[in-house]
C-alpha cells in the first residue's frame, strides 16, 4: 500500500463524503468503491480515499 490506496477487497473511506466501500479495482484515474453489502460502485479520486478503521465498543 505505498502508494496511500488500500488493496483491493480493504475497507475505504471517500473523504469527499464520509461514505464506506469495499475497494473494487483501480481503474485509470480513480479508485472503485462499492458500498458493504453490495450495490453500485462509484468512483474515488485517489487523493480522497483512505484506509477505513474498526469501530472499537
């Protein structure tokens, strides 16, 4: 993970938004989410996605 994007099937987080996905791919310019549990996957520029954290209880 040099380059800051977490691996493909790691939790992310857009920090345009706050949104969680599951990195899908990386595809040309942008990174591809799909949210947890399924649906349409969206895309990330790089620079807006980090690695998503365990909520702790």
């Amino acid at each position: 993970m040099s380059s800051g994007i977490p691996p493909v099937g790691a939790f992310a987080v857009d920090t345009r938004d706050g949104r969680v996905g599951q990195v899908m791919a990386v595809d040309g310019p942008f990174v591809q989410l799909r949210p947890p549990g399924g649906g349409i996957e969206w895309d990330v520029p790089p620079k807006a996605v980090r690695a998503a954290q365990a909520e702790r209880s």
